[in-house]
C-alpha cells in the first residue's frame, strides 16, 4: 500500500515551549521572522468559570484536497504519492495565490527566494529514517508522525488506542472538504 | 560551641558539591550513541548545552565546517534526545555578529561603551599589571568574583590562586540558596540542581510558583508531563496563571506574599485530621508536638482571609496530597529569592513533604544515583584560600555556603568599601540583571579600580567593565568533562564543534594565562589533557565519548525506602527535623511562621518577574531566532480591573514606574488571571547594552525596580517586595 504521512499532535502535552518552531527554523534557515509551525492559545472559558488554556500546535495540513494545490497556476504546488504537499521551488513564481487559499495559514512568503515555503514534514530527514525536527525535538512528546497506511507505525497505534479508548479526536475545518491530515488527540 | 560549629560545618558540607556515595568501578557504555550514517562533508560532535545550565546533552551536526544544527543526545538522561527553544537557538549564538569578537580595553567613561580592540597578550599584561598593583595596595582579599557556568570553575581556582576567600556563585544567594538550606535544615541535605522530584510516578503534584513549563529544564519538563499523562492531581499555586496552571487540575490564584500561611493552614489541618504518613512521621521524624502546638493558631479560615484562596480548596489540596501520599510531592522550589523569608518558606514545604513520608518513594523525593569518581584536578598545586569572607558567609550568616558566597552581600559590601574590595572579575554572569539593586551595582562600580568581564556577549555588566574578555562559547571549545546524577549517574563531554570563529578563548585558558602573567606558577591542565586523564583512570578514550557523548555509569535504585530500606537523615537527631534543631542552636524560630511581607499601598503594584519558556537568565534575550518567537514585544501582565482603573487598554505600551525610574516601554497584556496585586514581566530585558543590538532599550529590567532584602538564615537576596507603578508610555 502506498504511504500516506501525516501528523498527530497530542494536544495535553504541549506547553507552549515553542522548541518545535526553533527547531524547524534551524533545520530549514526560515527566514528570520518566519515559521513554518506554530503555537495557538485558546482560552476557555473566562477565569470566573475554571479558566482553561490550551496549547495548539499548527502548521501545514498536508490536505488530500489542497487549496494551494488546485490554485497553483504552475503546479508548483502539488501532493506527492505519500501525501506530502510539496512545493517546486523551480517553478514557483511567487504569484501568492497558495498563501491567500490556504485555510490554515500554513504558508508564507519568502522574501529572499521569491517563493511561496511551508512545511514539507521534513522530507530529507524522513527520507533518511528520522523523524521532522518537530518531532524529534518536542520536550513534551505532544508529536506523533508517521505512515497512517501502515498499521504497525506509531501514529496508527495511537489513532486506534485513541478510538478504542474515546478520546476526543479533530481535524482543522473539516467542513470545508480539504481532508487535512494532522489529528488533534486530546486524552 | 564546639558542636554548634561542627554542625555549621556539616551544612556547608552538604551544599558543597552533589554529595557521592557509591563507587563504580566501570562505565557501562549505553548512551548517546551516534548512528547516523556520515556523507562526506558531514561531521557529528559532541557537547552539553549551555543556553541555560540543565546541561542537556547534545549531537552537533557539521556541514563544510559549519554548524548546521544541534540535536539532543537520545539517551542522555538529562534531556533524552530532547532540547529547547533555547538549545534549538544555540547556532544563531555561535554565528551571531553581535558576539564580542576581541578582547577590549576601556577608553571612554565607564558606561560610554568606547572600547579598543586589543590582543590577547596586551588585555592579560593589562589585567595583571593592575591586579598586581592592587593586591600590593590592598592585599589579596580585594578581589571578587561572580561566576556562573560550566566554565566558572577556572575563575573560581584563578581567584583563589590570587589569594581570596570572595568568590561568589550567584547560584546560591539569587536563586537556590535559601531553598537548599531550609531543605537541608530539615533533611540534612539540599534538594541539588537537578530537581529530585518524582513527576513520573507521582499521584499528586503540588507547585508553589514553580513554573516548571516556562522555567524550562527539559529533563525535569518531560517527567512533570508524563507524570500529567499518567494522571497526577496537579495542584498549581501562583499569582498568575502560567503554562504550568494550563497543565494543572487545580490552580489557585494566590495573594502574593502568603504562600507560608497557606501551608501552615495545610500542615495544621493534616495534623488536626491526623492523615499525615503515621509510620513514617513517628518513626523517622522529630518534633511532631511542638509542630503541633506551633501550627494550631494557623486555622484553614485565618489561611483563607491571608491568601485569598477559598476554604475549600484549601482543604482539597491537604486531603488531595494525603490520600496520594506517599506517591506525592510539594516542590520545594527553585529560584526562591521572594520575600526575604524564603528558607522559612521552604521549611514549611519540607515539613510539609515530610508529613507525606515521600521521602525516597516513587511519586516523591527521590535520590539521585550518584557517580563518584576520582577526579584530576585543572590547577596543580591550588591552596583554597580559607579566610573570612566581605560578604558575611559562614560569619553573619553562619549556615551561608562559604564555597558559594552571596552574590547580594558581596555586591553591596563592594559599594559600601567597609573593606577595601577593589578588583571585580564577572565570568559568565550579569550583576545588573541578577542583583536587585541595580543602584548598589552601579555604586560598587563607582568603587571599583578594576572590572574585568568574561563573556561572549557584551551584557550590561560587560558594557561597564574596564576590559571584557571575549570567551569561546560551548560549541567551539573543550570544558573538562562533568558527572551528572539524576536516576542515574553519567558522565558528559564537550568538544569543538568548530574553530573558535573570533579571537576568544575558553574560561580555563584564559585563566591560566591571566595567573601566569601575575606571576603564580600553578600549573594548569589543558582541558584535553585533563579529559584523557579522568577517562584513563576509568578505562575509556576520547574515542568512546567522541561517539557516544554521554555514558551512564551507575544505576541503581532512586526510591530505596519505597523499596524498604530504613530511610537517613544527616542532620543532627538523625530524622527529618520537622523542629529544627540547628536552627534553634542558632537562634533562628526552629518551626516556620508566618510573617506577612509588606504589601503594595494605594495604585502600587508588586513586581513580580520571571522566565519564558523560551529564554535564560539575561542571556538569550537578543538572539533573534527567540526574539521572532515574541516579536520582540515584552509583556507586562496586568490584572483587568486595575487596569481599567488606570484606562490601560490590552496591547498598550506602557512602563514601570518608581520615584525617578522609568523603564522603557512593554506591552500591557491584560487579564484577569493575575492577581490585582502584582505586575508580571519576563525577566532579562531592558539591557543598556548598545552592543546587545536588538534588545537594548526593549522592554523593562526588573532589577532596577525589585528589591534587595535579606533572607536572614540562608542570606539569599529577596526580590518581590518591590513596589512600583505603571504608566501609559
């Protein structure tokens, strides 16, 4: 079966260390002020009635039907055979229509290359055995990543653990039909 | 007499260095290893991390000679394959051009920042010179040293060599002096830098303002939340709601200041419901009678009124920790450098602890497994230098740690020159932002005829030194190679990832040529040759810490009690003194009571200050991988209707006001989850440093609005009574 990566953040163990952001930032020289992943907070709900923060961690859906796949006027933009979402740098005219059509705010412009960039869940690295930078460095072990196809890799067991044990499982926006592929588990 | 110094001698003993039992004869090779396979051009070095001083090993990754990235070493137990924001961020440090790159020689004002480039060789002869000139005016004695850091120790020998006693690590008096010695006083050993708790295996956590998810330590990060992930009872106590309360199960929003008569409250009704630890309490304590009659004034009703906090949290919190104990912890703290009454504070979280018997339980105390080895010494030859100290250690403050000085006392004994203290040497530290006077700073400056900074970044301390040094940083040197116990005890090493890229040195180098130019003959080891000296003796090579970077050496069990063994207690009845003995032979109050700390009048505002997940100290302010993590925005936390009384709107700028300081401008975040009391602002910034480039003038430096009391036991510095007022910008 072919491979089809994806992502899982375990939402209770994160704290807003921002090492994930670091890390991606080091591994790919994003630009200075950018990133490629970040941290949400949500609050809910006020302090008078049990204040609750929660650390949401983001970055690109890697979404089986991508917005910034169908824009794409070069096909710069295109979704691999193991899922990935990947942009060609080659051809990317920096036309910005990927970065607007995102839902997630997944993207954005590089100013020194002239080219839309995002993640690419670390495709070198996993292409040598490792996990993304995200994954490898997250102190609080919120990242799961792996191949949801096969049944053995660690992010399938947690998704079926997840289901066997009714923890509460999302997707960002699913209403709007772009299949993304990050999960949200909360135990 | 004679036993009350014996026993004053034991303390010191035991904050001395991580006390070692065991012995191990081999180091069984089972960490860190690297497996990647190396195309060429690609080289992988070894290290600890030194953005912050948890020390978590790390793997630098080399491409064409330059740095590319740092990973953490996979199973070094200090991080397990882990690291931070901050380690993330240590190749923006190495490559920054905000780096002092030469050594520097003072030409203009002190402040004024005109400096000339100078040579190593005439930076030295300069230093020499001129301490020479003041030991023969002023003798030995007047020189001081505030170091901190993997490298501090070639300092520490260095001043000793010059024959002072005033060696100062600020460690101790700004940040875990007072926690060390109220621990120490009931257990008879200091809780230690490496954070004994249990998290893992604990059923109930309680924290008292110990952020552990911003004050960021990797190791002690990842048990707290795998310890949430296995269904601890998380009690988290703050003026604030921080990371940490998002992670608790019970937060409770804490009067500032009253955190004492909080568990008073929590140990009289334990007592009074009698569901302390009966076993161990009657067996292996002292002082359960007059601790009874001591609490019985402190009702959970008068607790409530001081702290703001409901009854019945109160009362669910003791009940809470009791139903889980053993397997439960109170954390006694970190940086505890609050009200001036701080080792009482920690008194009463030890007795606390000790109503629990956690003592080496899962879920409690554990004890760290110590790795003791016999180790080279760096300097041949090094007589440490015994006198009395300026700062009032072991003399004033009779149970102070003579080897770790106070940095407070000793920074104000330089601006009062009652003894002629002349000569400062800073080595990895910044007085202007760990001190919490920065009038007394500038005024022991004004006293001083010679500053001599040691840093890779021009801090603040540096900007006013008459030269800088401009050191290495951790991934273009060797450091002597460190034990570290936590549930294991190993070994880690550090090398070069690269070539020093500017003219600066390593702290042990530099010292050896700053004694040899003053003309001592010690001998000091090359780090090198120290490091194959030490693995020698142990039977392993360069080679085997070149590959693995970290070797566990001694394993062994951390929860001997809860395993059955009889639990000890060096402290003078030989149980955990729940009635402090010592302190009773001192003259200090042998039981913890509350004493109320001053409190903000009319439109004041306590200071409160402390870290974000994502920086150290006043260290990593300016590195702009963190910085973009912020936007380089500093928040000032402000409760919402105290705000609304001062029409600050969230997002305004706005600044720290007291008598005739102003700090520069930060961002109101408003809220309604910090208490009306306090301001909250992150530590480290409003440098004055122009050579900090992105962040001098941002944000406010809290040192120069807290305050600088004295705890009178452990005579640690006393930071949150600082009282200030804020204004639109």
């Amino acid at each position: 079966m072919k491979k089809k990566y994806a992502m899982a953040y375990i939402v209770d163990r994160c704290v807003d260390c921002k090492a994930c952001m670091v890390a991606c930032k080091a591994e790919w020289h994003v630009p200075e002020e950018d990133f490629r992943t970040h941290i949400d907070t949500g609050k809910s709900p006020d302090y008078t009635d049990k204040l609750r923060l929660h650390f949401l961690p983001h970055q690109c859906n890697h979404c089986d039907d991508a917005p910034c796949v169908t824009v794409c006027p070069t096909k710069a933009s295109y979704k691999r055979e193991d899922g990935i979402v990947s942009i060609n740098q080659k051809i990317c005219v920096g036309c910005k229509y990927c970065i607007v059509s995102c839902p997630y705010d997944a993207r954005f412009f590089n100013h020194e290359l002239g080219v839309a960039e995002k993640c690419t869940f670390c495709l070198p690295r996993i292409a040598e055995g490792l996990a993304p930078a995200c994954v490898t460095t997250c102190p609080g072990n919120v990242r799961v990543f792996g191949d949801v196809n096969d049944p053995k890799s660690e992010i399938s067991a947690l998704l079926r653990d997840a289901s066997e044990k009714h923890y509460k499982v999302w997707k960002l926006r699913q209403d709007l039909g772009t299949e993304p592929n990050i999960y949200y588990v909360q135990k | 007499m004679k036993s009350k110094i014996s026993r004053r001698r034991f303390i010191q003993g035991t904050l001395a260095a991580g006390a070692a039992a065991a012995t191990l004869p081999s180091l069984s090779l089972v960490a860190g290893e690297v497996e990647h396979s190396t195309p060429s051009g690609i080289t992988y070095t070894q290290n600890w991390c030194e953005m912050c001083f948890w020390k978590c090993g790390l793997t630098a990754k080399v491409v064409d000679g330059k740095v590319a990235k740092l990973e953490g070493q996979k199973d070094c137990p200090s991080n397990f394959g882990k690291l931070c924001a901050k380690g993330n961020s240590g190749v923006f440090q190495l490559y920054d051009p905000d780096r002092l790159q030469k050594p520097l020689i003072r030409t203009g004002e002190r402040g004024s920042g005109q400096f000339k480039e100078v040579s190593w060789d005439e930076a030295i002869k300069y230093i020499a010179e001129k301490a020479n000139g003041l030991k023969a005016k002023y003798g030995p004695e007047t020189f001081t040293l505030f170091a901190h850091g993997s490298g501090e120790h070639s300092f520490v020998d260095l001043i000793h060599i010059m024959g002072s006693p005033n060696i100062c690590i600020p460690s101790y008096s700004q940040c875990t002096g007072s926690r060390d010695i109220g621990w120490a006083l009931t257990y008879g050993k200091p809780v230690g830098g490496k954070e004994p708790v249990d998290s893992e295996n604990a059923k109930c956590i309680m924290l008292l303002g110990r952020n552990i998810a911003e004050a960021l330590h990797v190791g002690e990060l990842q048990d707290f939340i795998n310890g949430c992930a296995n269904g601890a009872y998380v009690i988290y106590v703050d003026p604030r709601y921080s990371k940490t309360a998002a992670k608790s199960n019970k937060y409770m929003m804490i009067k500032p200041g009253t955190d004492t008569a909080l568990l008073l409250a929590m140990i009289n009704y334990i007592l009074v419901k009698e569901i302390y630890n009966k076993d161990f309490v009657e067996n292996y304590t002292s002082g359960l009678e007059e601790l009874r009659e001591h609490v019985r004034q402190y009702t959970v009703k008068w607790a409530s009124e001081i702290t703001e906090i409901p009854e019945k949290d109160i009362i669910e919190s003791a009940e809470r920790l009791c139903a889980a104990a053993p397997h439960c912890y109170i954390h006694p703290g970190r940086r505890l450098t609050r009200y001036g009454t701080d080792t009482q504070f920690v008194r009463a979280i030890a007795i606390l602890n000790a109503l629990m018997g956690n003592w080496e339980q899962p879920g409690g105390i554990y004890r760290p497994v110590p790795l003791k080895l016999d180790t080279p010494h760096m300097v041949h030859d090094l007589e440490r230098v015994e006198a009395d100290r300026a700062d009032g250690a072991g003399t004033d403050f009779p149970i102070a740690s003579t080897d770790l000085g106070l940095a407070n006392k000793m920074m104000q004994a330089i601006a009062e020159q009652k003894h002629p203290l002349k000569g400062m040497f800073v080595y990895g530290c910044n007085p202007f932002h760990n001190q919490g006077s920065t009038e007394t700073v500038e005024k022991a400056i004004k006293a001083s005829e010679l500053i001599v900074t040691c840093e890779i970044y021009m801090t603040d301390t540096a900007w006013y030194s008459d030269v800088v040094l401009p050191e290495s940083t951790y991934l273009e040197r060797y450091d002597p190679i460190i034990i570290t116990s936590r549930k294991s005890g190993y070994i880690q090493y550090r090398e070069p990832a690269v070539k020093p890229l500017y003219d600066t040195l390593g702290g042990w180098e530099i010292a050896a040529r700053l004694s040899k130019a003053m003309g001592y003959e010690n001998h000091f080891m090359d780090v090198r040759e120290y490091n194959k000296e030490f693995l020698d003796s142990i039977g392993l090579t360069e080679e085997n810490m070149k590959k693995h970077g970290c070797l566990v050496g001694a394993e062994g069990d951390p929860f001997p009690v809860g395993s059955g063994a009889e639990p000890e207690f060096h402290t003078p009845s030989g149980k955990a003194e729940l009635f402090s003995s010592m302190m009773d032979d001192l003259g200090y109050e042998a039981l913890p009571s509350y004493e109320a700390p001053p409190m903000p009048k009319g439109d004041e505002f306590r200071l409160l200050f402390g870290r974000l997940s994502f920086h150290t100290h006043a260290r990593t302010q300016n590195n702009a991988w963190l910085l973009a993590l912020h936007h380089s925005q500093v928040d000032l936390w402000i409760n919402s209707d105290r705000a609304k009384n001062l029409g600050i709107k969230n997002g305004d700028d706005v600044c720290i006001v007291k008598g005739d300081k102003k700090s520069h401008p930060c961002k109101a975040k408003v809220v309604d989850y910090i208490h009306k009391d306090a301001i909250f602002i992150p530590h480290g910034f409003g440098s004055v440093s122009k050579m900090l480039t992105r962040v001098v003038g941002v944000g406010a430096r809290d040192s120069d609005f807290t305050s600088d009391v004295t705890d009178p036991v452990s005579g640690s510095a006393g930071f949150h009574n600082g009282f200030v007022k804020v204004v639109k910008a």
